[in-house]
C-alpha cells in the first residue's frame, strides 16, 4: 500500500465517520466507515490500522460518556462474554470463514430490526437477562475480533430493554473501550502494520476529537425516540454491509 493522497483522504473520512458514531451512539455501528477503506487497502491491514486507532477513539469518547450514563449491571453480565469471544475469535482467527459469519450475523441483524418494525417500531422495556447477556458478549466478541462487527449482537441486547439514549450511548461506549483495548494487540501480532500504516494512524489522529464532538452534538439534538430509529435504520445498514461482505467474497 502506497502512502498517496487518496489513502490519506479515504483514511481520514473513515476514521472521521467511525468517531462520528462513536460521540452519536456509543460506538457500536463504526463498521459503516470501513466501507471506505476498502477502497485502498485490503481488509486485514484496515484492520490493523483501525485496532490502535479505536482505543484512542473510545478513551476520547468517554469524555462525553461518563460514569453516570453506564448501566453497570448490565456491562457486568457482557464484558465477561466480551473477553471470552475475543479470545475465541483471535485462536480461531485463522480458520473460521469470515465470509460464513458475516452472513450469519447479517441474517440474525435483520430479522431482529424485522420483528421491531412488525411490532410496531416502539422502544420496549424488557427485564434483563443473564443468559442473554452473556451471549450478546460473546457474539459481539467473536464478530469484533473477526470482522470489526461487534455492534449488532450488543445492539440486540441493548436496545430491547428501553435504556435512556444516553445510557444506551454510554454503557455501548464502555463495552467498546473495554473490547477495543483487548483486542488491539492481538490485532497487533496477527497483522504487523507496517512503517506507512503507522505514519496513517498518526494523520488520523486529528479526526478523533472532530469526530466525535461532532456526533456527541448530534446526539444532544435528538430524542429518545429519534435515537432508537436511527440505531434501528443503523443495524439494517451495518446487516447489508455484512451481508455484501459474505456474499461478494464467496463470489471471488
């Protein structure tokens, strides 16, 4: 990969975009600013590129995501299984088909956006659950480790239990941080970015207090239930992007 104009411009709106989600959201729909680096690497060195970057971007964030917006209960049921799935996806890194969990989660991602929307669209409030936890952070482990995809499951956990947007914005922001510093030198050994993939990170450095200012302010702007359609309309986005990752790599 040359270091040219149009790796850095591509680059730095990507990583703009993804600190974007993350002063929005919290963090979990950052896969939709990967599309963009596609267009000038290959997906494993995005990914060593991305895995430093998300830490300096989630330690960012909390700035805005305090304490006081954590739902700690919750975060302790889904960071064990959070660790737990990294650990899984980075042993079975080299052998598991990337393109076969794509299109999985994608299915899983879309029929779950599909039940909300027949059941009216309307922001429920379901009791917590334990077992249901424990697996979105296990999923969401796996899917992150793997494809930078950890969004989905923890959105399919989160979202059904009515949190207020800035709960829901700020126990995703904490779950991420957690993941993203975990997997990072993982990343770090399967990869090993070279000279111009480090001087990269350094360029889009100035994206991350941007960016994510940028979407903290947005999500001031909205309501509580602007916020959940908007994570809803997200998930179909991110499910179609997994879904033309899965599809488009068996067709090759």
């Amino acid at each position: 990969m040359e270091l040219t104009l149009a790796t850095i411009l591509a680059t730095f709106a990507s990583v703009l975009l993804i600190c974007f989600m993350k002063g929005a959201f919290g963090g979990g729909f950052s896969i939709v600013g990967i599309p963009l680096l596609s267009l000038v690497m290959d997906p494993v060195t995005a990914g060593g590129l991305l895995a430093p970057l998300f830490i300096a971007m989630d330690l960012y964030a909390l700035r805005y995501w305090k304490p006081s917006t954590w739902s700690k209960p919750d975060l302790a049921l889904l960071v064990p299984g959070l660790l737990t799935g990294i650990g899984i996806g980075y042993m079975l890194f080299r052998v598991l088909d990337h393109r076969a969990i794509a299109i999985v989660m994608a299915a899983v991602t879309l029929i779950f956006v599909g039940l909300w929307f027949v059941g009216g669209g309307k922001v429920a409030i379901r009791p917590r659950s334990s077992p249901k936890a424990i697996g979105a952070g296990v999923a969401s482990g796996i899917s992150t480790m793997v494809a930078h995809s950890g969004g989905p499951p923890l959105a399919m956990y989160l979202l059904p239990l009515g949190l207020s947007k800035e709960v829901y914005a700020g126990t995703t922001s904490l779950f991420f941080t957690v993941g993203n510093a975990t997997k990072a030198v993982p990343w770090l050994l399967l990869v090993h970015p070279t000279t111009t993939v480090w001087i990269l990170m350094a360029i889009c450095l100035p994206a991350i207090p941007i960016g994510v200012w940028l979407g903290w302010r947005l999500h001031g702007r909205l309501d509580q239930g602007q916020v959940y359609r908007t994570c809803y309309g997200l998930l179909v986005v991110t499910a179609l992007k997994l879904l033309w990752d899965g599809v488009s790599g068996y067709l090759v």
